[in-house]
C-alpha cells in the first residue's frame, strides 16, 4: 500500500516550458500534477504552493506537454507474441512519449469480435505501462466481405474500425460500413491501397525503382482509392479517416472533400514526413513500408499540408518485423518500420529544420488524435489525466538498435543522429519512463 | 600450354555486382583480356592455372541454363574447383534464409562465389555476409554485369569499336537485367543507346538513363548498327502486359521488314534463350547478321577474363 501511495505522489514539473497544443499555449511556467489528474499548469505555483509529499522536478530547459496518442500501431497480440506484446510495445511507448497506443486489428485471429476486444483490453491492462485502446475491424477476418458488429465492438471499447494496411476493395461492402458505422458514430479509417494497382509493386514508382530492378507502385493506386471512398463519405455521410496519405495527388483529394465539408480526417506517418524513397538505398528492407516511401517533393508536401492543418495526425505505423521476415532480398521482405520510441524524435527533425513547430507537431500526434478517437488524453487542461511527457528538445543522440526497447529492431532510423528526446513521461500520474 | 595472357588487368574490386560504377578503363580492360581468352578457347589445349586452388561456388537459385555452363567451364579453364548448386533443389525449400546460405557456404572458404537469384538486390545482401570475392550472375530485374560485357565483347569484335554506334535495346525493358546493365555499359563506352518496347514493358522514369525511348519499331530500329533483342517471357503475354503473342510479334517482333529499317550492316543480338516467333523470327535470328551464337561464345571468354581480372586481386594472389 505505501509503495502503491509513494507512486502516487504529486509531481511538480517546475521551471518548464509548458506546451498545451488543445489551446495552443506556450509559456514558462509550472505543472502540478495529484491523483493521476493534472491539478493546475501556470506559471509561478512553486514549491511553496503544492501538497506536502510532492515530488518537485526541475525541468528548466525542457518542454512539459501531453503524452502523444499514437494512432496505428501493430502490437503482436493475439497472435504474434514473438514480434510485439504489449509489454514491450508499451515500455518502447513510454520511451518515446507514447503515453497511449492505439493498436490495429491485424492480428492473428483480428481483433473482429467483442470477445477478442475485451481481452486486448484486459491483456494490456495487466501488461501494458501506457493505456492501450484497440481499433477493430470493419470486416471480418479482414477479409473484406461481411461488416462486423460496429456497434458491440464499439461498446466492448474499440475506439475505432479499421482493416490494418488493407483496404476494403468492394465498394458495397464499404458503402454499407460506412452508413452503418454512421448510426453509432463509429470512426471508420481505411488504409488507401488498390491492391490491384500495388500489383507486384515493393517501392515508390519512379527512376529510382527502376534503377534497382524493383517493382513500382504508382502513386494512383492510393489516390484510387481515396477518390473512391470520399465520394462514399459524400453518399453516406459517415465518419471517415485516411490512415496513412503519402503524396501530393492525395493530398489534393483530401483537400477539395474538406473544403467541401465533408467529414474526413487524414493522417500521415512519421516515415513519410521524414523519409523518401532515396533513403531505401542499396535495398534497405527497413526502409520497406507501406505505403511505400515517396519522393522528396511529396514528402515537403505532407509536412506543408501537415502545418496548415490539411493533415490532421502524425502516427508511427509501428510495426514490428524480425529478422527472418526483413533480412530477405527487398521484393521478399515485410514491410513495416518500428516507429513507437522515435517518432517525436524523429518528427523533432522537422522542428529544429524549421519546417514545423513544436505546437503543430505535438497537436498532431496528441491533441487531434485524442479528439478523434473521443479519448480523453492530448491536452493540459487542470483536470484532465495526467498523461505528460517532460521533452529535451535539444539533446543530441544516436540511435543505437539495441538499445531499442521493442522486441524488433526493425528502425528505419538506425544509427540516425537525432535531437531532441523524451526524457520524462508520466501516465495517469505516474512516472512510467525516466531517461537518465 | 599456360601461356599467360598479355595483358595484365587488374579489376581491383573483391566484388562484381553491376556495371554501375564500372569505368570506362575497366570496361577495356575487360575486354582486352576477354579478347586473348578468345584465342586461348579455339585451341586443343584451353586450360590454365592461374585459378589454381581456388575455390569457386556457382550458387544459382534460379534455373540457368547457358549462365552456368558458361560460368563452370570458364572457372575450369582457368584451373579452379567448381562446384555447381542449385538452390531451387536445395535448403532454401526447408526455410533457411539467403543470408543463412551465405554464411553457411562462407564457411567453407570459397574463394570466388558466382550467383544468380529471382529477388532484385539479392547478391548485394549475399555479397555482404561474405568475405570471398562474388560474382552477379544475374538478380532479379537489376544487373547482369557478365552478360553486358559479353554483349560488348561481341560488337567490339565485330564492329571494331562500340563509341558512336546507335544500339536499340527491345522489347521488355521492364523486367530485364541485361537491359539494366546493357544500357549502363553502352553509356559508358559513348554508343547511343535506344529503348524500344510497348509502353507497359518500359520502367517508369526509363527516358532518365540516359536513353533514346520509342514506342515503334520504325522510329526506334531507325539508323541503328545493333539489334538488341530482349526475351519475353510467358508470364507476361497474354493479357497482363501485352494483348497476345501474335499481337506483340506483329508490332515489335524482328522479322525481315522490321530490320530492315536499321542500317543495312546492322546486326542482331539476343541474350537468350530465344522465344522464337515471339520477339524475333527464326530467319533472322539464324541469318548472316545474327550475331546470337558468337554471344554464347563470347560468354566464356569474358566470364574467364571477369575471373582472372578479379583473382589477381585475391588475397595470396
């Protein structure tokens, strides 16, 4: 009992810079933090004002802001235990900032019926340090057929439908998800692929591929697909969600259907706001993703549409991949990148190249994720959880592999020199992770 | 017999994985020695020592016909200890990874590993888990180094020179190697070099090698001294890239009328093997201005000049 209280202390984040992207806030100033709840964030609350007992951190020269909501993320359970569980994933959250994880449906079997939801959930719960919420599917076995039941699903806890990185190809099967989904608010966020189209295809379309003998896939195969379902969200009326934009053609489809109000949300992961196809390089399969990697113009464009709000969360599309699925020739390996415990690292990039700043970063992988997935988490509101992460902005660091808290090493960021780290991060009021 | 040749080429490089990055010095280099090797193959007595002791592995997880052969017997001529695998019958069926093969044959101290594998960027991953010197004999739709210098080896001998010639490559630009590595080497040594195939058997982004494109048989056979026939293979006729063997043949299939547009003195060149009345007619493949036989020839000589310009770099060489 007085471990479980000693825990539980109040924590004042002192001397910090306080970063709130829900009111778009930036101050120095102080956060306290009691019973798992942030209790006030303002400047000046100082030792002196906070309860007997509290734990009093200096944090001159960091930033304090909400922990990030991590939109797609592949956790190996059920099923592929080997790859990811949620105790690794979580520990590799907690590092990162990931103060919760939403995971995909992907799993072996999916996550497609109440009863497969209500273990995720108490699985996580007695495992997982960061809070998990799973995403189900929109059709079942994913196989893209029959819709499953959106709303048991979603009363058992899925915060959202999704079919992992396949898209639902029969137009009718969607249609009805969609309009279905609509009477229970559900969120549906579609991986926008022609299967049909990616072909044979492993890498971005282009001189590049060709000059490594690979496959291509065109861009067209994504915006295919989007065109296609924002005209079914114009039918239909449901909520939509792109989970994974890449290019600049898809950018300009998601930017005519939110001008004309549709209800569709895009997001974009930290691969392609920070990568291009050059960096697959002499066949590196870690580079391997899905979509794949565009080009450098697409990637300024994402980054652009991510600053002016066209796209609306930056997710890490964590997915674990070991050794005897990645160390294949390019056209033989799995795609998929770890991405849990470097993607504000590596979405820092942006920052300190001042193509992005922090408060739209941070929004972007806490605040409008929360939002749309009606979690109470990415803000700093007295109130509200005390989710929050204590971030390092400037330290400079390499990454090293093995040091790498989830079970695969699979980093597109290798070796990278990266600045800036978390080097705090708290869950309902809990100090989960301590860089030190 | 052992006479040893002329020239003295060194290719300081341990590993042979395409043209890319290959000089122009190299390329000649090559080629010269290749030339000598000719000589030395149209005797009684074709063997020498300057491999022996060595080890050399033919590692082919993709069925290889002529490759091989040419492979084996240039290693055997030049006195090393051949051993062929082929994969496709061996462990990689019970799971074990490229990469588990390599360490494993790695093991055995092989001095020289020559490899062909489906996957493009295969013997690169290979070639980084070993400490011998390799050979590409061929990946995916990437490079097959040995068959562009063979390529060059017999324009050289007949033309007298490759800078200057207009060479038209055709037909399925998109999945072929030699394509790949023909187009880099030609480049290199000055030709100007022509693709030639329907739009869907062309890499996207192809008119950045540094190419001349052409859709059409006329335009892109105009003025050229070299007819580089591609091979099509089955998989991709019949509806998925082109409408019909009949259909592609009738617009992009070498017969008698479509040479005709080239150059009067042009000749004709296929890697093989051969689909005949696909992408070329078998009266012009077997005509005085083919050139497809002498190719196969060639490949021995080069592929043994490949092997003693990469051995005399060997460790103890």
């Amino acid at each position: 009992m007085t471990m479980i209280l000693s825990d539980r202390r109040p924590i004042l984040l002192a001397n910090a810079r306080i970063v709130d992207p829900s009111r778009d806030l930036d101050f120095p100033g102080d956060l306290l933090i009691a019973n798992g709840v942030i209790r006030e964030a303002k400047k000046g609350i100082g030792a002196a004002g906070v309860p007997e007992g509290t734990d009093v951190i200096d944090c001159r020269g960091k930033v304090v802001a909400p922990g990030l909501v991590d939109m797609r993320a592949f956790i190996g359970e059920p099923g592929a235990a080997s790859r990811e569980t949620f105790a690794t994933a979580s520990q590799a959250a907690a590092a990162g900032g990931v103060t919760t994880i939403i995971c995909q449906p992907d799993t072996s079997p999916a996550i497609d019926d109440p009863a497969t939801v209500d273990y995720v959930l108490r699985r996580a719960r007695d495992t997982a340090i960061v809070h998990v919420h799973p995403m189900a599917a929109i059709t079942k076995g994913l196989e893209g057929r029959e819709m499953t039941e959106i709303g048991l699903l979603k009363a058992a806890g899925a915060v959202a439908f999704t079919d992992g990185d396949k898209s639902v190809v029969n137009a009718q099967v969607m249609r009805r998800a969609l309009t279905y989904g609509g009477d229970f608010d559900a969120l549906i966020v579609h991986h926008t692929e022609d299967p049909d189209l990616i072909g044979d295809g492993v890498m971005n379309e282009g001189e590049f591929a060709a000059r490594l003998g690979l496959l291509g896939i065109p861009k067209a195969a994504e915006t295919v697909m989007l065109e296609r379902d924002i005209r079914l969200v114009g039918l239909t009326g449901g909520r939509y969600h792109a989970a994974s934009v890449t290019c600049t053609e898809s950018l300009e489809v998601l930017r005519r259907a939110k001008d004309a109000g549709l209800a569709i949300t895009a997001a974009a992961s930290i691969n392609h706001i920070t990568l291009n196809e050059n960096d697959v390089g002499p066949y590196r399969t870690f580079l391997k993703v899905t979509p794949p990697l565009r080009d450098e113009d697409d990637r300024r464009q994402l980054v652009a549409s991510l600053a002016d709000g066209l796209i609306d969360v930056v997710m890490s599309d964590h997915n674990p991949q070991d050794v005897e699925t990645k160390r294949l020739p390019f056209s033989e390996a799995a795609p998929g990148a770890i991405g849990l415990e470097t993607m504000l690292s590596a979405g820092l990039r942006l920052v300190h190249s001042g193509e992005l700043d922090l408060t739209k970063l941070l929004h972007a992988m806490s605040t409008r994720p929360a939002e749309l997935l009606g979690l109470p988490g990415g803000l700093l509101r007295p109130g509200s959880p005390a989710d929050v992460i204590v971030l390092d902005v400037d330290m400079p660091w390499v990454l090293d592999p093995n040091e790498l808290k989830s079970k695969c090493k699979n980093t597109p960021f290798d070796e990278a020199r990266l600045t800036g780290r978390v080097v705090r991060t708290i869950v309902a009021g809990r100090t989960v992770y301590e860089y030190v | 017999m052992n006479i040893a040749p002329k020239s003295s080429f060194v290719l300081s490089r341990r590993q042979l994985l395409g043209m890319e990055g290959l000089s122009r010095e190299d390329i000649t280099g090559l080629l010269d020695l290749a030339e000598e090797f000719v000589e030395l193959n149209r005797q009684v007595e074709k063997k020498r020592a300057s491999l022996r002791g060595r080890t050399q592995i033919n590692l082919f997880f993709e069925a290889s016909t002529r490759t091989q052969a040419s492979f084996e017997l240039a290693g055997k001529r030049l006195g090393a200890d051949v051993m062929n695998m082929s994969v496709h019958s061996s462990s990689m069926r019970k799971g074990e990874t490229l990469i588990d093969t390599a360490i494993t044959l790695n093991a055995m101290h092989p001095d020289i590993i020559v490899v062909r594998h489906h996957a493009s960027g295969a013997v690169e991953l290979l070639a980084r888990k070993v400490d011998c010197a390799v050979i590409n004999a061929g990946d995916g739709s990437h490079e097959h180094p040995t068959q562009a210098l063979l390529d060059a080896a017999t324009i050289r001998r007949n033309k007298g020179r490759i800078e200057g010639l207009t060479i038209a490559i055709c037909g399925d630009i998109l999945h072929s190697r030699v394509a790949r590595s023909d187009i880099m080497l030609f480049n290199t040594m000055g030709a100007r070099v022509r693709v030639v195939a329907p739009s869907t058997l062309l890499p996207p982004g192809v008119e950045r090698f540094g190419v001349e494109v052409a859709r059409d048989m006329r335009e892109g056979l105009n003025g050229a001294d070299i007819v580089m026939m591609l091979r099509l293979q089955r998989e991709r006729m019949n509806g998925s890239y082109v409408p019909s063997v009949s259909e592609y043949f009738h617009y992009y299939g070498l017969d008698e009328r479509k040479l005709s547009y080239a150059k009067p003195d042009a000749l004709v060149m296929h890697p093989g093997p051969m689909n005949r009345g696909v992408e070329i007619d078998s009266i012009v493949a077997d005509s005085a201005q083919s050139l497809i036989r002498e190719q196969v020839e060639m490949g021995v000589a080069v592929r043994m000049a490949v092997l003693e310009a990469m051995s005399r770099n060997l460790p103890n060489a």
